[in-house]
C-alpha cells in the first residue's frame, strides 16, 4: 500500500503493535534511504521512550535497555554468511525473549523461518516523498 512518510510510520507502529504480543522479530528490508532505521527508531521512541536510537551498521547491534525492556536492533548489511550471526552473537540474542529489529535481514531470510517474524518492506516513491509498505507476517504454528 503507498503511504505519505507519516502515514507509513502509523501504519508501521500500529501493525507492531499488533503483532508485538505474539511475535519479538521485526524485520525490515529496503534500499538504502528507504527509512528502515527512521522507522524503527519511531517504535523505539514511541512505545519504548527512547530517543537516541542509531544506526547499527558499523556495530551490527546496538542494545538499549528502558524500564525492563531490553530492544536490540541489528544491521546485517556488512554480514556475507551465516556464520557471522553466530560471531557477532546475534544468534544468541535472538533466542532470548526480547524485542528484536533487524534491517536488511533478506540475505539470511532462511535463518528467520523458524521464528514467528513480521517483515516490513519498504520502498521510496516520489523521491523520498511517499513509501509502499508491504507487510509480511510469518507465525509458526
């Protein structure tokens, strides 16, 4: 569906919302610009109070910690294979019971099958001005 900037941030916030009961990972993909750390770091903001949310791309994780929430939130951009998730810890704080965002997760969409995710996909259009949003919701029965 095609959206204003902020109409996609409700959009967005309000199907995590949605989904945050039953599900911890939330995957978002797109080119570079498309806003997937803009997006995330409003759900961090908004639901978790947390306003200096940065871009893991040199860091692969960045964790916060706000009253009893722990949010970690991933780049894996600069990752070439599988083994690195188990290297950078990644695999390990996804076991945990914790909130999980990851960007650019489309490389290694085979690791997430066995977890209950919601994928954001987003796509600039009109330059800059408007995002299709595709939503992808993959629970595990």
């Amino acid at each position: 569906m095609q959206y204003t900037k902020k109409q996609a941030e409700n959009a967005i916030y309000e199907n995590f919302l949605k989904n945050s009961q039953n599900c911890r990972i939330f995957l978002f993909t797109g080119d570079l610009g498309a806003g997937k750390t803009y997006y995330i770091s409003h759900i961090l903001n908004k639901k978790f109070n947390i306003d200096e949310v940065t871009s893991p791309t040199y860091t692969i994780i960045n964790t916060y910690i706000k009253n009893n929430n722990t949010i970690h939130h991933a780049d894996l951009y600069r990752l070439e294979e599988e083994i690195e998730l188990f290297e950078t810890g990644f695999c390990d704080i996804i076991e945990e019971k914790t909130y999980m965002f990851v960007e650019w997760p489309e490389k290694f969409i085979d690791f997430f099958s066995s977890f209950n995710y919601v994928l954001y996909e987003i796509k600039e259009i009109n330059q800059k001005q408007e995002r299709e949003i595709k939503i992808y919701e993959h629970f595990i029965h």
